[in-house]
C-alpha cells in the first residue's frame, strides 16, 4: 500500500503519522507530506489521503490489508488518525482523493463503519465531492459542476 | 530525489546565478569527479533568445582551451515532458570565489592586482586568437582559485569576431549585454566592437581590484553608461596612496575612450601588465595629477550599489524618461537604451477570440469570431461532451499540484491537457486553427516595425457566464505540445460601458501595498512577498519613477484611510480570499481590530475603492479572486474591481499555494520593472510558478482581466496621445 498512497497534513504532522503507518502495511509507512500553505480561508481540513487507486480498489486493498471484510477495521484505523488531531478531529474532515478520476470523498470523525462499507460499494468514476448523508444512510454527491454546454 | 542529467550528472547545492544562468555543484557519476553545473536560469526557460544565447556560451566555451579559462566538460540537453530540451553545460569546478565575492573582504595589494589582472589578459589574449569577444568582463566572472590560480568564465555574450571587423552580424538588440560598470564607451554608443573592447573592460576591472570601487558611479545606469563616455576616471591612486603613478598610467591607458589610444591587444596589456611587475618601466604616458584634484569622493557605498544595480545589466527604467534624459544628453536613443536596459519588451500582435450567442440561431448556438493580422474567420462554438466532467478533473489536478507539486501524477498531467486540448479545439478547429497558426507565424515573422517579430496575444472576449467560466488558460495545442498560456500573453478582455482609468501621464506611479494575514488563519509569508516587490521595484524607487507606500495596519479601515489621501495607480494585496458559493460572491479576509479574520466581500471592497480613478492595476493575490459562479456575468471579485473602472486586474481563478503566488508576484513585478507589458509580465511569472515549482501545475490558476488593450502599466506614447 505504502506506494499507492501518500498522506498529506495541513499542521497535523502525529495524526499524519498514525494513519500513514496504517496505511503502509506490515512494516511500512506510507509517505508523509506537508501540504503547502495557502492563501485560503477554509481551515477545517486535517488530512488528505492521495491514492492512485480508485476508492473502491483502495478500501478493498485496504480492507484485504487489515484483515476485515466489514468496515470497521477501515472505520478504526481514521477514528485513531482523528484522535490524534488537534480538538479530536470535531468539525474537522480527512479527504480521500482518488487521484485516478479527482473524486474526494470528505470522511469525518463520526462514520459508522456501514459508510466504509458503502463506500467501497461504490463504483464512482467522476471528480465529484461526495460526503456522507447521516439522515438518509447515503453517500450523497456536492457540487456537481455546471455545464458550460 | 536528486536531478540527473543526461543519466551522469547528479546536480547538488545552487552556487550562484546570475542574471541568465544558475550554476550548481554537480558530480560526474561516470568520472567520480565534482563539476560545476550551468544551467539557463529558471525564470528564462522557454525564451527564445535566451536559449540561443545560452547554447552560443556553450560551443564558444567548449572552443577555448586553456588555463585562465573556466574548462567545458560536457554539454547536453535534457528532455523535457513537453518536448522542449533545457540546454546545459558541464564545467570545471573552481575551488575558490568570483573576485566579486573576494573584493566584498577588501580591495588587493596592488601587486596581486596587477596578477589577477595579467592572468585575465592571458585567457582573453587566447580567446581573441581565436575570435571571440568576451564582451562582460567584470569581477563577477572571473573566479579566483584558493591555490591562487585566476580563471575567466561565463562566455555567454561573447561574439565571434573577424580580424578585419567583418564578423557575423550582432543579433543581440533584445538580450543581456554587459555590466554598466565596466561598458565600453563603444558599447555605450552601440558602436561595433573588438578585442579592444576586453580590453576597455579589462582595465576598468584593474581600476576596481587598485580603488576599491568601479570607475564611475552614478545614481542610474543612464548616468553611469553617460561618464563611460563622455568622463575621463579619476586616476585610482586618488583613492588607493598604493597605486604608484606608473599604474595609474597604464590603467587609463587601458581605459582610453578611443579604442586607437588603448593597448591594441590583450596581449599588449599584459606585457605592460607584467613589465611593471617585473622592473618597472611602463610605456604608458604619465597621468597630470593635476586633472584629479577636485571632485572625486572618497569611495562610498559601492558594495552594496553594486549589489543591487552595478552588476546587474538588465536595470531599466521608464523608457518615457529615459528619452527624455537621453534628449538633453544628446546621445542617440536607440542605441544607448538598448546597451544600457539590455532588454527591450516584445511588441505585440493580438488574435481576438470572441464567443458569443448566434444571433440568427434560436437554439442557443455560440459561434467564435476570430480576428488577427491573418485574417478573419468565425466558426461555431464546439464544446464536446463531457467538458465539466473533464474541467472538474483538471480543478481536482490543480488542487493537488498545490499542495505539493511532487504529489502531480501522470494522471494530472493528462487530465490538464486533456481540458486543454477540448478547449483548444472548442474554440480554434478547423479555419480558426489555421487562422490562429497563420497569426502566429506572421507575429513570428516580425515587420518593419518589429525586426526580430511579435509575440501573439490572445485577447478573449467569452460574453456568456458559463463560457467566462471556463479555465481557457489551461489551452492546450496537441501539435506544438504546448499550454497556449505559456507561450502566449493571454488576456480575458471585459467590455463595459464604464471609463476606464487613464494612462499615467508622469512619474511617479503611486503603488499601495497591503499585506494581510489574520491571527486566525494559517500565517502567510507576506513579509518575504512584500520584500520581493520592493526588490524588484527598487531601481525604479531610487530613480523617483515609482513611490511604493504600504497599509500600516490590516483593517478595511486602514486602507480606507489611506485611500482617502491620495489616488494610487496600482493596487497590491496580499492576504487570504476565497468565494461563497452559496452567495454567489468572493471576499477577501481582511482583519478586524483584534487581528482576527474579517472577510470583506468582492461588492464591498468595490466601494471602499469607489474613489480610486486613476487606478490602473489590482493585483489580487489571494486565493479564488478570480472565482465567479458561471451563471451571472462578473461574478468574481476581480470583475467586481473591473467594474469600478480599474484598466487591470490580475488574480487567482484557484486555491493558490503561499510560495506560487508569491513567486508570480516576484516575477511579475521584475517584469513590469524592466519594462514588460503587464500581460507579457503575467505570462513570464506563469512559466516562473511551473519551473520553480517544479513543474506545478499553478501556472494556470493566475488569470488576467483587462479593459483596454494597452497593457503598458506606465502608458505608451501611443496611448498618451490617444
């Protein structure tokens, strides 16, 4: 895993860490990277994970890695990343970036492990945003891009 | 990851850089041996000249073999992803430091002077042998071992030269040439040169090792080019009692005004060289010491003018002035400002590229309308299917790029010039593209007016919200291999019926800064970018030609008050911004009095600067300040600013990284500063953000509005005059 996957930090270098050296595998780490500043407002973003998979591949993969077929191994392993991070991670958000097709899909600290489940259902292939509907147990896509036709 | 080239050389630490190429520490994998690596300076990739320039230093440094000379190695060029090759040259490496760097700790006895300077005799007495004109002499080139060996280098103006002055025509006009500080008074005049202008140049280097500072100082590089010329120096004992009077003679012997006065040779001046190193006895005439008894100051500050305007040849100033100046001096226009600025901005040839809706089409069909120096050509508007898809997988490549450019796949560079390519053709297939590819051969070719050719502006005029939207300065040509923004100013034309800010008719050109970071929101570096324009105003600010004044203090308030005292013509801010989708609006974060955030949206900031008539640029570099929502016109909070009437607004379609705005806010201004139109100045700081970010794919986020198409940001006579 830990070539397939790099996880970004925006100030959060020990939660980067946690999820990084879950993230690689027995004996491995996936690569840690601190995201460069910016010049924007919003600061609500702890973690970004850059897979060069699909989402689906990847929490399959991963989901093989820890041993678990439910999602809740999956659900532990960000729960302990968001422990970590400053405030325990409330109202703070980890993206994961299929970098094959740009979808991020916003994780948070309270995702049951049925989300992971569903989420690895999904067979998504567009560079949309998806984030988790709690009220209607679903995955829910924001901000479909206008088109310019 | 280290960079290797040609799969032998590792590139390690940076060494220097000059004002065209950056040399590093390298080592030779197959040899075992450390080398000096030369590679174009960064923020030149991609030009033309400069590559051409660069490649001449190369073959005239690989044809000289000899001691005193900095050796060639190897030579290469490394291939780029788009096809391109950066040119480079594998060097000597010399333990030891430019007599620059050694003159910073004091100026010599005048015996090792006299040495240093016999030994830069050597290796260009060798060079002329074989036809080459160093033509930049000066400290900063000539390296000085610490086991006392002198070494010449950096023969990247040099210019092969013929015996009887028939040498192949000089194609320099528009590049670096020479140091002020050590200008021939030929050069000066844009007079043909020779051997004899080394050796000019060797003797004001002698002159500078004996005093301790150049022969002529002066407030500006017109003044300084002028004493060249027209000044005899002040013989260097004046200012060293060690220089003895034979020296002295022997110096302005080398620096006689007439190249017929001068040693006829290098090798002549250094027999002279060592004739007083050795007994004594010198052919020069004696220097009247009467001349020099009055004017001439004890030596002053010179390490540091020389720092920020001796060595650096590129130094311009407003070119209005300068004539004007050159006027009362009585010297020809042409010829000193082309030696003296070494750098003449691009003329410019537009193709305008209008969308708009057909009017004869009830089903809400587009068409482009194209018109350049090729013709004129209207085609309909192709937008293929998938587009937004497409735009949302290029937004999510950029973003990544932002957050570090090592984390950029193929994947993102596929999906960047995959929107590239759809927009490319949406708007330039078939007789547009022919028509576009004509237009640029024609600006290519040059005319009576622009000998050595045009760049081609784009000037894009997309009428409808969605077609504003879209991110055209991704375009991507699939048979050049290259990102029309890169290699094209690239301008977004407004058209309202609102007046625009008028030319700047005198200096100076008032700039307010503000640099904004709440205590909030993750600090930025703005004091380094507030250095940085300083910096790369700073000659225009000494010469008078520009007044740079900054916000005290971060409030809305605070730039109100300073907006109450007077008009400004360029406006800078730097700080956090961003769009409210759910408002349809842009801000940017201002603070409150108690330092913390206070977002002041794109509506508001248009009335604080309501007032501001005379205000020509805005530079919003924040993030998303050029963000609209696609479905009303002028949405963004740059258009906000457009609407109120000012000329330009440079800003930020994206989430931009601290370090690519800033290092396109750099470059922009030393741009500006050397003259450049402010869309050619947007499109060098483009290619600046993508190679010093290491291929970046930020490049694309800066967007430029214009609402004229004079896009000097000091007025042209043309536009003076209407």
């Amino acid at each position: 895993m830990a070539d397939i996957v790099s996880v970004v930090h925006f100030g959060e270098p020990e939660a980067a860490a946690v999820l990084a050296a879950g993230l690689g595998g027995p004996g491995a780490s996936a690569p840690v990277v601190e995201a460069q500043r910016t010049r924007a407002v919003a600061a609500d973003l702890a973690l970004l994970v850059l897979v060069a998979l699909p989402v689906h591949g990847f929490l399959k993969k991963l989901g093989e890695m820890l041993g678990e077929s439910t999602g809740a191994g999956i659900a532990k392993l960000f729960n302990a990343a968001f422990a970590r991070v400053r405030g325990g991670g409330a109202g703070r958000s980890i993206v994961l970036r299929d970098g094959v097709h740009g979808m991020d899909v916003e994780l948070t600290a309270d995702l049951p492990p049925a989300a992971y489940e569903q989420l690895g259902a999904l067979i998504a292939a567009e560079a949309v945003t998806l984030r988790y509907d709690p009220a209607a147990g679903a995955w829910v896509a924001a901000g479909t891009p206008v088109d310019p036709r | 990851m280290s960079i290797r080239l040609g799969g032998r050389y590792e590139v390690g630490e940076l060494l220097g850089a000059g004002g065209m190429g950056v040399v590093y520490r390298g080592h030779d994998l197959r040899l075992g041996r450390d080398v000096a690596v030369k590679m174009l300076h960064p923020r030149l990739g991609g030009d033309e000249l400069a590559t051409a320039i660069f490649r001449r230093e190369v073959l005239n440094t690989a044809a000289l073999n000899h001691p005193a000379i900095v050796a060639a190695y190897d030579a290469g060029e490394e291939p780029m992803p788009n096809g391109d090759g950066v040119p480079y040259l594998i060097m000597e490496l010399v333990d030891g430091r430019s007599l620059r760097d050694f003159l910073r700790s004091g100026r010599p006895e005048p015996r090792l002077a006299l040495q240093i300077t016999a030994e830069v005799c050597a290796a260009l007495e060798f060079s002329h042998r074989h036809g080459t004109v160093h033509r930049d002499i000066k400290p900063g080139n000539v390296m000085l071992s610490y086991a006392g060996q002198v070494k010449v280098m950096d023969f990247g103006i040099a210019r092969a030269f013929a015996p009887d002055g028939d040498g192949p025509p000089l194609r320099l006009s528009a590049a670096v040439i020479g140091t002020i500080l050590y200008l021939s008074p030929e050069q000066a005049r844009g007079a043909p040169v020779d051997a004899r202008t080394d050796v000019y140049a060797a003797g004001c280097l002698l002159y500078t090792l004996l005093a301790g500072r150049p022969p002529f100082l002066g407030d500006d590089p017109i003044s300084i080019a002028y004493k060249h010329v027209r000044e005899d120096p002040v013989p260097p004992s004046r200012f060293n009692p060690d220089v003895r009077d034979d020296v002295d003679a022997v110096v302005l012997t080398a620096m006689n005004k007439s190249p017929l006065d001068r040693y006829q040779s290098a090798e002549a001046f250094r027999a002279e060289l060592l004739r007083v190193l050795t007994d004594g006895s010198v052919a020069a005439a004696p220097v009247l010491p009467r001349q020099w008894t009055r004017g001439a100051g004890a030596p002053g500050s010179y390490w540091t003018f020389a720092s920020h305007l001796g060595e650096t040849s590129t130094v311009t100033a407003w070119r209005a002035r300068v004539a004007e100046r050159l006027d009362r001096l009585g010297e020809s226009h042409t010829a000193v400002e082309e030696v003296v600025h070494g750098w003449r901005p691009p003329a410019v040839a537009d193709l305008e590229v209008a969308v708009s809706r057909r009017p004869d089409r009830a089903d809400g069909g587009h068409t482009v309308l194209l018109r350049g120096s090729a013709g004129e050509v209207e085609v309909p508007l192709r937008l293929p299917a998938g587009l937004d898809r497409a735009v949302a997988r290029a937004a999510a490549a950029v973003d990544t790029a932002r957050l570090s450019p090592a984390l950029t796949s193929p994947a993102d560079l596929a999906a960047v010039r995959d929107l590239g390519g759809m927009l490319f053709s949406a708007v330039l297939h078939g007789e547009a593209g022919a028509l576009y590819r004509g237009c640029r051969a024609a600006a290519g070719a040059g005319d009576a007016r622009a000998p050595h050719g045009r760049l081609l502006r784009l000037v894009l005029r997309p009428r409808a919200p969605e077609h504003a939207a879209l991110p055209w300065e991704l375009m991507f040509d699939e048979l050049t291999g290259a990102h029309l923004a890169l290699e094209h100013p690239l301008v977004r034309y407004v058209e309202l019926p609102v007046p625009v800010a008028p030319p700047v008719d005198r200096p100076p050109l008032h700039v307010l800064g503000m640099a904004v970071s709440p205590r909030d929101l993750p600090p930025l570096a703005v004091d380094e970018e507030r250095h940085a324009v300083e910096s790369a105003l700073g000659q225009l600010t000494r010469d008078g030609l520009v007044r740079l004044t900054w916000v005290n203090g971060q409030t809305w308030k605070d730039l109100q008050r300073k907006l109450y005292k007077r008009q400004y013509h360029v406006l800078h801010i730097v700080g956090h911004g961003g769009y409210r989708p759910e408002l349809g609006e842009g801000f940017l974060a201002f603070a409150d009095d108690r330092g913390r955030s206070d977002p002041v949206s794109a509506g508001d900031l248009g009335a604080i600067l309501a007032g501001q008539r005379q205000l020509r640029l805005a530079v919003l570099n924040t993030c998303e300040s050029a963000r609209g929502d696609g479905r009303r016109g002028y949405s963004s909070t740059a258009e906000a600013l457009v609407r109120r009437g000012v000329g330009t607004v440079l800003s930020m379609r994206d989430v931009v990284s601290d370090p690519a705005a800033r290092t396109f806010a750099t470059v922009f201004y030393e741009a500006v500063a050397v003259s450049a139109p402010m869309d050619v100045a947007a499109m060098l700081a483009r290619l600046a953000v993508k190679r010093d970010g290491q291929g970046s794919l930020e490049w694309s986020t800066p967007t430029l509005f214009m609402r004229s198409t004079h896009s000097s940001l000091f007025g042209t006579a043309e536009e003076h005059h209407g």
